[in-house]
C-alpha cells in the first residue's frame, strides 16, 4: 500500500482541521483530492510529507511512519507544494542540478527528468523568463530527481490556461503509469479526466471515497399527470431515493451499477402504469464529480 491513513486528526489551537480522517492508495493510482477552500486537503498534504505532525491518528506512506521515520517517508516522496518554490534567477538544469545534489543523485537523472517533464527547449531561459505551465514542470522535475514511488501534488493546474492545462493533465497522467499519485485540485475536470479515484473532504472529514470508473447516481426528472406520494415512487425496483419538487414532479434516483438507463426507464413506465397513471416529462440526468462534490459541500455555499 503506498498510502495509509488511519483516523488522522490535526488540531490548531480548537480548531479541528482534520477529524480522523481514514483512507488506503494502493501502488499506481492516480487520486484526485478535493474539498472547498479550507477543508484540510493541504493541511493532510503537508502531513503526509512530514512538514506537520499530526494531533492524533497515523500515517504510513510506502510503509514508513509519518512520526518515527521521518526521512525515509521524504527520500520516498515528490512533493509539489500549491506555492511552487523557485530560484527565478537560475536557469531550470541550474536549478536541478543543485537539487541533485541535495537528493545524491547524479546528473544522468536530472536529463532523464528534463526530458521526462519536456524541458529541453526551455533550458536557455531562467525560471524568471519561463511561464506559469513551464514552472511547473520544472517543480515537478525537482520533485521527481529521486524518483519517487508516490507524488503528492497541491494544486498544480493553478492559473494555466488551456494548453499549458492540456500538457500538465498529460504529464501527470503518463506519471501515473509506475508512481501512485495524490493531487489536490478546484477543478473538477482535472480530476475526471486524469485520475482513478476521487477522495472529498468536507470541514476536516472525509464524506466521499469512489472509483471514477463506478457509475455516479442516476437521477431521472419525472412529471406525472396526477397527484401521488413520495412513498409510493419507492417501490420503483433499484430507487434509491425521492426528492419532490410539486405534487406531480419528482427527482427520482438510482445507484444499482449494474442496470443500464434503459432498465431504469422500464421501472419507471411499468410503475405508471400499474398506477394509472400518466407519465408527462421524463428526463435522465447523470450526476458527475462536479455534482457530487456540490452535493456533499453545498453548506460551504
């Protein structure tokens, strides 16, 4: 397991930033990090490297503990932190090469990454000169010199625009193919496109862990011709929940996986009729991540 947190909490002064938070990354997953402004994701970011230590709770990561093996969590980890630290007045191989010699690797590795991050044209530039998407594959470059198994990654589309966007979703995605990555975003779909799972916490708690690749609820916008009641629209089979928004229009939703919309539809026309009653409106909705994460931090609103 190359991530494990276990009832992870962090205090500053009474307030709580985290409150045993618990989760697993397995070895290749790319894991997309979100939460509203304030939630905890940096604060856990910042655990998870050991730059803070946590009020209660425990963390391994490759197998190492947060608390008692500090370094060697560090010598198994890039980190690239939301504020990308950077000497401007370097030229970007100046700037890996001294970091190279911080991690005690040798100077075949710093080409490796200037390749690996697509830097070989920029090298002529200092840092200064380089714009916002190139600083950041310089970030991630250092980052990388030691080649770590997991990358933590904090808000690292920030202020690209589209192209530079494109690039870095591309990178990460080619990282992800031998590193375990967790990346914290505002973009929603950032995280649809380049991750396998989605974590979100909410005021310092944990409220969704999910696989991409699982089906989101299925909603279906109903109108009925008639009055009926909540109740009865839960025997539809695999309904999970009613939402009414009138006395004859209701949000019905489903989660079974395994049904397709079609079968979904069926339900619903078969229960019409066995109600007589008459089906006026029926329009399917697919919630994605962005609806999910409104969904579960719409008191952050």
């Amino acid at each position: 397991m190359s991530i494990k947190v276990s009832n992870l909490s962090k205090k500053y002064n009474d307030v709580d930033a985290l409150k045993k938070v618990s989760f697993e990354i397995p070895e290749k997953q790319i894991v997309g990090f979100l939460g509203p402004n304030g939630a905890g994701k940096s604060t856990l970011m910042k655990i998870l490297t050991t730059y803070l230590n946590p009020t209660s709770g425990k963390a391994l990561v490759n197998g190492f503990d947060i608390a008692t093996q500090q370094h060697e969590v560090q010598k198994s980890l890039g980190y690239l932190p939301e504020h990308n630290p950077l000497y401007l007045d370097q030229y970007p191989k100046e700037y890996l090469l001294f970091n190279a010699q911080l991690y005690k690797t040798n100077k075949q590795r710093v080409d490796e990454v200037v390749e690996l991050t697509g830097l070989q044209n920029e090298l002529k530039k200092k840092i200064g000169e380089l714009s916002k998407g190139y600083r950041q594959r310089v970030g991630l470059a250092s980052a990388l010199l030691h080649d770590p198994k997991v990358l933590l990654l904090d808000e690292p589309t920030t202020g690209l625009d589209p192209n530079q966007l494109e690039d870095i979703r591309n990178l990460i995605k080619g990282l992800g193919s031998d590193k375990t990555v967790l990346l914290s975003t505002h973009v929603m779909q950032e995280v649809e496109a380049m991750c396998d799972r989605v974590l979100v916490i909410n005021k310092g708690q944990l409220v969704v862990d999910k696989m991409i690749a699982e089906s989101f609820e299925k909603q279906f916008l109903v109108s009925f011709g008639s009055k009926i009641i909540d109740s009865q629209l839960m025997s539809i089979p695999n309904i999970s929940s009613v939402k009414a928004i009138t006395h004859t229009q209701f949000v019905l939703s489903f989660t079974n996986p395994e049904n397709n919309i079609r079968n979904y539809a069926e339900n619903i026309f078969d229960f019409a009729v066995a109600n007589g009653l008459k089906i006026l409106q029926l329009e399917e909705k697919q919630l994605n991540i962005e609806d999910l994460f409104k969904s579960v931090t719409k008191s952050e609103a």
